[in-house]
C-alpha cells in the first residue's frame, strides 16, 4: 500500500489516490480472504461446512475444495457426521483457472471453501488472493499452522502473510495431560517423531503404524504421549 504526504497548499481534490465518497460507493464490497487455523480434531471441517451452509443458505454460490481425499468422489467428511461433495485439489491445480472454468461453465463462484489448506501450494495462496483482489471471490481457508516437526506448512506461512483476517479457533483439543494441545505429534511405532516428509498421506483412523496425537507443548518436546493410548480420535464438539 503507498501512503502519499499531501503536499503543502494541494487542493484536496487533487489527491487522487483516495477515491471520492461517491466514488468509493459505487466499488463493490471489498472481498476478504480468511484463515481459520487450529490443531487437528479441532472442528475445521465442521466449521468449513457451516461457513457454506451459512452463505448457501443467503442464496450465495461456492466451491468446496479439498486435499488428500483421494476418493472417486471426494467429500468433506467431519468428526461429528456432516459430509459434503467437494473438488480435489492436488498440487499442480490452477485455483484460478478452476473458477475460470465454473464461470464459462454459467455456474456463479461467490466464495470458496479451503479445506485442508496447509497443503496448499505458496503459489496456490497467491491464486487465492488474485482471486480475491481482482474477482471480489471470498475466501475461507482452513487448516493446520504447523506440521509434526512444529514447523509451519509452507502453505499456512504464506496465508499467515497475506490473509486479511487469520482466526485461531477457540475449539480447545486437550492434551492427555488436559492443557490445551496445539501440537500435532507423529508417533510412528508407539513413539514421537519429530524427523521425516512433511505429509504422509494415510487414513490416520486405521493406520497401525502411523499416527497423529495432539499434545501440548511441554509433553511434545518431551515425546510423552500419555498413560494410555486413545482408541478413537477425541470428539471435541460432543
Ligand atoms: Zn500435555
């Protein structure tokens, strides 16, 4: 953003970077990209979906997007029942040339939903906020800040950049200890790893060998993963 100095004895008429009341009206409500971040079982998804329900039911038009699924067709499945059709990203999708092609198609783009959006690409965020300054396309990100290594996903470091408004849930996903947990632990083999690739796609709920467990800061560092091993992910929203 450029901030001029008027200069001394300029009528203010002449500033003419700062649009006129009148004109300022008439410009379109200014969209906003959003990112709403927190650890894993923290209620995104569930979020995600009534953040669409929510607009959907204003007559407003979205996509739904998401990583990771897989599936012939994917879905936004949450811990607490909701599921929705989704479109699969993968790293080589164009966010821009994907609204492109709903716009030729007649379908409105009003907004869209980001889930799993730490697996977002830089690039990919950059997409999203050309999509959002020059389409006037909102959009809600959400995902994870930090992978196992407590390292931020490349993705979330770009939309903690550029994001309007970044939101950290409130939905507190406990430790076993019971502090708040903001840390999502791999244990491979029944211990904490803290080395290896940043993504390991696998259905956490039936992996045997990898797993995820949120811990709090101070049993992280420790690789203390508690007295007893929780069958089921916790349900936070019960
Ligand atoms: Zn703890």
């Amino acid at each position: 953003m450029t901030h001029q100095e008027p200069e001394v004895g300029a009528a203010t008429g002449a500033l003419a970077a700062v649009p006129a009341a009148g004109n300022r009206r008439s410009l379109p409500m200014p969209a906003h990209l959003r990112f709403y971040l927190g650890p894993m079982d923290c209620g995104k998804s569930t979020l995600a979906l009534q953040i669409d329900h929510n607009h959907a039911r204003q007559g407003r038009c979205g996509l739904v997007l998401t990583q990771g699924d897989r599936s012939a067709n994917p879905r936004i499945t949450t811990r607490v029942g909701m599921s929705r059709a989704a479109v699969e990203l993968d790293s080589s999708t164009d966010l821009r040339e994907l609204v492109r092609r709903q716009w030729a198609a007649g379908q409105r783009v009003d907004y869209l939903i980001v889930d799993e959006a730490q697996f977002l690409s830089p690039e990919q965020v950059e997409q999203l906020v050309d999509l959002v300054d020059d389409s006037h396309v909102d959009v809600y990100a959400f995902g994870l800040a930090t992978d196992f290594r407590s390292r931020l996903f490349p993705g979330s470091q770009r939309l903690f950049e550029l994001a309007d408004t970044v939101v950290a849930l409130q939905v507190e996903v406990l430790c076993w200890c019971g502090r708040p947990g903001g840390f999502n632990g791999r244990v491979v083999g029944g211990a904490l790893v803290r080395e290896g690739e940043q993504v390991v796609i696998a259905d956490t709920a039936t992996s045997a060998e990898t797993r995820y467990q949120v811990l709090c800061r101070r049993h992280y560092r420790g690789g203390e993963l508690g007295p007893s091993r929780p069958e089921e992910p916790q349900l936070p929203l019960s």
